[in-house]
C-alpha cells in the first residue's frame, strides 16, 4: 500500500472513531483534568462499550523475556540503535477514546504500554481485558492518581500496591512496569517503594506529547514526530479525543522514518 493510500485508510478510520466519541463527556488524568470520578453512571455506561468478561479475573498477562542486565533504576529512553519506538499511555479516562486509541494502534500493527490508574480499573475492568487481548501490555499508575512524590512513605507505597492488587486480581500479575502519577521521574524514596511493591525499574518518558492539555491532535502529532528518536519512550493519555485523532498520522510518521510502535518490554528487549 502506498503512503498516500495508507494515510488515507488511517483518516477514513480515525473519522469513525471519533464519530462515535462525539458528544461524549471525556475524563483525563487527575492532572489533566480533577473533577473526574471514577464510579459514576458515565462509567458504568462506558464499561459496557467494550466487551465483558466474567467475575474475576478477565485476562492474562503474556510471559516476558527477561531484562537485561544494568537497567537504571529509572528507565527514561530505550537502546537509541533500535529502530522503535514505546508508545506509553496514561490508563483513565473514558472507555471509548481508550478503546479508539487501541483500535488505531492495531491498526497499523502496532503495540503500546498502557499504565493504568486503580479507580479506573475498578471501575472498567473489562480494559484490562481489552488491553491485554490487543497484544499490549499494562502496568502501574498508582491507585488514585495523586501526588505521590509529596506523600508519606505510607501513604505512597499503599498507592503502588493497591493498584498492584487491582492488576493482579484482574491478570495473574502485577505488571512489569510502575509509573509514578504526577510526576515525570520518582523521588528516592518512591523508587525504593516501588521496588518493595515488585518493580525494580520505574517507567518514564523521554518525549511529552503534552495530549492531556487537549491542544488538538495536529500539535500531539507534532510534538510527538517532533521529539522521537529510536529508543524513544512517548507519554501520551487514554481520555482525550485529540489524542485518538492524532494517533493515525503518529504511526504514519514513524513508520515513514522506519521506526515501529512496540512495547516497553519489546523496546528494551
């Protein structure tokens, strides 16, 4: 298929998409956007826009290859010699622009890591499901999504481990990867907690797409194709349909410089 066909493939898609998030009440990150409740009518009605799965747990997280040795503690960028790119995204948000974003990404044969936030699982926990059938993988966000860089020791470590038990619950395990909320890199202390909780290494991002302040999906796009390199690791955010919109001409573009979409893990492995 030539660019210009498969460019316009991916619009005609994304059109669709965002057809159906139109109208929509869209909810962020707490940072992005505070009001948002996690347990409300909206919720409900947007869990049952993906499919269900029975009580319990509702998928399985893949086996991983093992990490190589000499990571950091803070893992800001993969291997700049490998042609990829990790597409990471924020997990809250509404159900339909988190479905959309992943409907995109399979699209064009990419895979993405998805750092959900506890609240969101509790209240759609069918996208734990959602997001490890498409092939992705999904980590940590903390609990509640506060600031836990300014938290107690106590407080902080019991943001890392209920979400870890929420993962657990729903997939077997608690996910490869801790990515602090609020905050691009952690404090000492919440590094140390989170290697307590069962990640040795916290995930950031070397590339802000800055999606969450819903600057439209031309500028994500830009910053996005502006700022990645190989071995990027790219912070966007489930919940706002400019990132849905964007995402189509994102992949078109690193795929153009011969950089393919994957997961942190397949990044770094």
């Amino acid at each position: 298929m030539t660019f210009p066909h498969r460019r316009a493939v991916l619009r005609a898609a994304a059109s669709g998409v965002l057809a159906g998030l139109a109208g929509a009440p869209l909810v962020g990150c707490d940072e992005e956007r505070r009001a948002a409740g996690g347990g409300g009518s909206s919720a409900r009605a947007s869990a049952r826009a993906v499919p269900s799965g029975p009580p319990g747990a509702v998928g399985h997280a893949p086996a991983l290859r093992p990490l190589p040795a000499g990571l950091p503690a803070q893992i800001e960028h993969g291997p700049a010699g490998r042609k990829a790119v990790a597409l990471t995204f924020h997990g809250r948000g509404d159900a339909r622009t988190a479905t959309g974003c992943l409907a995109e990404v399979e699209r064009a044969g990419a895979r993405v890591t998805v750092l959900a936030v506890g609240d969101w699982l509790d209240a759609q926990p069918q996208l734990a499901r959602r997001v490890l059938d498409g092939g992705h993988e999904l980590g940590n966000h903390t609990m509640r999504h506060l600031d836990i860089c300014a938290m107690s020791a106590t407080a902080a470590y019991a943001e890392i481990t209920q979400c870890a038990d929420r993962l657990r619950k729903l997939t077997g395990g608690v996910g490869r990867w801790f990515r602090p909320s609020k905050a691009r890199l952690a404090t000492a202390q919440v590094v140390r907690l989170a290697r307590k909780a069962g990640y040795p290494h916290v995930l950031s991002y070397n590339v802000d797409s800055l999606d969450f302040t819903d600057p439209g999906a031309a500028a994500v796009q830009r910053a996005v194709l502006n700022g990645a390199r190989p071995g990027s690791v790219v912070s966007l955010h489930f919940g706002h349909a400019g990132t849905v919109a964007a995402l189509p001409a994102i992949l078109d573009g690193l795929h153009r410089r011969g950089l393919r979409a994957v997961t942190t893990s397949e990044l770094l492995t």
